[in-house]
C-alpha cells in the first residue's frame, strides 16, 4: 500500500498557507519579526532551508505518487499541485528569495495594517488549496 502523498503534500501547503496568513493577520509584528529574520540577511538561516528542503521532499514523493496514478486518475488538481505550484514557487524564489530588491520590499513592511493586509489578501489561497487538496 503506498501512502498518497499528493494529497498528503496538499494538506501540508493548505496547513501552511492557512497558519502563516493567520500569523500576519493576528501577530503582524511578530511576523515582521520572523520575515525579517528569514530574509534580512545577505544569506538565510540554515532552518528556512532546511524547511525549504522538506517542502520540496514532500512535493517529490507528491509528484511521484502522480506520476504512477494511471492516467485515468490524474486530473486537474493532482496536475496543478504536481506541475502549477512548483512553477509558481520558482516565480517567487527568483522575485523574493533570490532577489534582493524583492527581500526589501518583504522586510520594509513595517505597519501591522500592512501585513494583516496581506494575511487577507492570502487567507483565499489557503481555501483554494484545501479544495485542491480535497479534489486531488
């Protein structure tokens, strides 16, 4: 019996997404606090990537469990948490985590209205994600 692990890998993002736009919406400053300390340095701390890594761990054995469904059972949501995502990761790595101009803007956020802003702004992709997750 294999375990599967895309959707395993989708309820691991929606928990993420979920927890983290409830950090900046209900303790903005002690999420300024922790963006600043993830990408305020020149380097990151050693806990981003190996957070980064196991992320990444649960997304191969996700794409590998789809990648053995027979075709039948791959459907549009298996292929956006296989394929779309990881695309999109790489968009946000080059603009934020690899960019420092993107760095900046993250860390000059300064105002608590800002991020619990952007907390709402984010809380409809953890509702997505769970109905990702759920059709997968």
């Amino acid at each position: 019996m294999t375990l599967p692990w895309l959707t395993i890998f989708g309820a691991v993002l929606t928990v993420i997404a979920a927890m983290t736009s409830a950090g900046m919406i209900l303790a903005p400053r002690h999420w300024q606090r922790l963006e600043h300390y993830a990408y305020g340095g020149a380097r990151r701390p050693w806990q981003v990537w190996a957070l980064a890594g196991l992320l990444l761990a649960f997304w191969a054995l996700g794409l590998a469990d789809f990648a053995q469904r027979p075709a039948q059972g791959r459907n549009w949501a298996g292929w956006t948490f296989a394929a779309v995502i990881p695309a999109l990761w790489a968009i946000k790595a080059v603009a934020l985590v690899f960019n420092p101009t993107g760095r900046a803007a993250v860390t000059g956020l300064s105002d608590p209205r800002q991020w619990r802003r952007v907390g709402l702004a984010r809380m409809p992709i953890a509702l997505a994600l769970a109905i990702l997750t759920w059709l997968a």
